[in-house]
C-alpha cells in the first residue's frame, strides 16, 4: 500500500468535509437573507417615498384646482356687479324706476348665486374624488408593499446542525469505506 497515513485519516478528512460543507450552506443561507432583507428595507423605503410623492402631486393638483375656482367666483362677482351698475345708470338714464328695475337686479343677483352655487357643489364633488383618489392610491401603495414584504426564508441552526452531524457522519463512512478499499 503507497499511502497508508492518507488512508487512516481519509475518514477523519471525508467527515471534517461533511460537516464543513454543511457549516458553509448554513453561512451563505444566512447571507442570502440578509440580503433579500435589505433589498426589502429598500424597495419598501423607496415605495413610501412614492407614495407620498404621488399624494403630494394630489394634494397640489387640488389646491390649483381650488384656487383657479376662487379666481373664476371672483370674476364672476365683478362682473355681476358691473353688470348691476350698468342695469342702474341704463335705468336711470332711461328715467325707469321701480319693480320692473328690481326685477332685474332680482334676475342679474339670481343668475350669479345660481352660478355660484353650481361652482361650489362642483368644488365640492371634486374634493370628494380627490379623497377618493388618495384613498386609492393608499390602498394601491398598501398592496405593492405587502407584494415587497414577503417572508424571507431564514437557516435554522438545528436544521445546519443537524446537516453538519449527517454530513460529516456520512463523510466517515464514506471515508471508511475508501480505505477498506485501499487495504485491500
């Protein structure tokens, strides 16, 4: 026989790698959940950022909208008062007094409120879809985080432990039998 020390400690050898190779699975289980939990830190952090970027750019759209609706009511109000004016000199002038003048201010002061009116319920409706939309986009960041937050698979040492004893007893019988192998 040309290697007879080699074959005393092949069993010895086999099993160290038995349980070594367990012991490496265990180290690159462990790394690979950490990682996927930091990537999971990330995608959630970068999620949120999103979301409150997009309610945000909801929240801004709605006080544009709110501002441009003040702006119209005020226009209008001017322009309901100069046409007020207007009706009054145009009556005075023409030497017309009376319920048929009132009458009409009574009409030009209807026709206003009417528009004011419908302006703000339609102010009104939009602020309900906006909240609606925020609602929404809530529900949909909520999803995509619940899609990015899955369980991460994490080792167990029992499991690793139990691995290493398996391997490295398997590495001994197998190293036990190369050298009956070699002996013979």
């Amino acid at each position: 026989m040309c290697f007879p020390a080699i074959a005393a400690a092949l069993p010895a050898i086999s099993a160290g790698l038995g349980v070594g190779s367990s012991i490496l699975g265990y180290a690159g289980q462990r790394q690979q959940a950490k990682a996927q939990a930091a990537y999971q830190a990330q995608s959630a952090a970068a999620e949120r950022q999103r979301a409150l970027q997009e309610q945000s750019s909801i929240r801004m759209r709605q006080a544009q909208e709110q501002e441009a609706t003040a702006r119209e009511l005020e226009q209008v109000s001017r322009k309901s008062q100069e046409a007020l004016a207007r009706a009054r000199v145009s009556a005075g002038e023409a030497g017309v007094a009376g319920a048929s003048v009132q009458a009409l201010m009574d009409d030009y002061t209807r026709q206003e409120a009417g528009y004011r009116a419908a302006t703000l319920r339609q102010q009104e409706l939009t602020g309900v879809g906006t909240q609606l939309g925020l609602e929404q986009a809530g529900l949909a960041s909520q999803q995509r985080l619940i899609g990015i937050q899955q369980p991460i698979s994490k080792p167990s040492f029992l499991t690793a432990g139990l691995g290493a004893i398996s391997g490295g007893l398997s590495g001994y019988r197998t190293g036990l039998d190369i050298k009956s192998r070699m002996e013979s």
